[in-house]
C-alpha cells in the first residue's frame, strides 16, 4: 500500500499535498494552476485542487504511473 501525504478518503487536496505526493516544488503547482492546465478553487489564500482533476492532469501529461494510486 501506498502511503499518501493525504487522508484516502479526500476529495480536495491542498498545492502542498500535490507536491509532496508528486515530489516536486510547490511553485511548480502552483505555475500548473495559474497557467489553468490544472483546474483549482481558491479557499482564501490556498488553492485546491479536485482529486479527479490532478488525476485526469497526470494521464494526459504522462503520470499515468503515479495517476493510478489516485
């Protein structure tokens, strides 16, 4: 079993989970988010991004290997 930066069960998920699950700078997401190749809701002064839609974000960007554990 994988073990997740993030509940299982979590439907939103914060720049930082994204990264530390993607193992990336948070800059990064955030650059995916304001180019919108990443769909996100600002919540105050965080961004968070839908689970379906990092997941529909890494298959077609070639994280097929990684979307498969969301």
């Amino acid at each position: 079993m994988v073990d997740l930066p993030f509940p299982a069960d979590a439907t939103y998920l914060r720049v930082r989970e994204i990264a530390t699950y993607l193992r990336i700078d948070v800059k990064t997401v955030r650059r995916w988010i304001i180019a919108k190749a990443l769909p996100a809701t600002r919540v105050g002064r965080d961004w968070r991004v839908h689970r379906a839609d990092l997941k529909a974000y890494l298959l077609a960007n070639g994280g097929e290997a990684i979307a498969h554990v969301l």
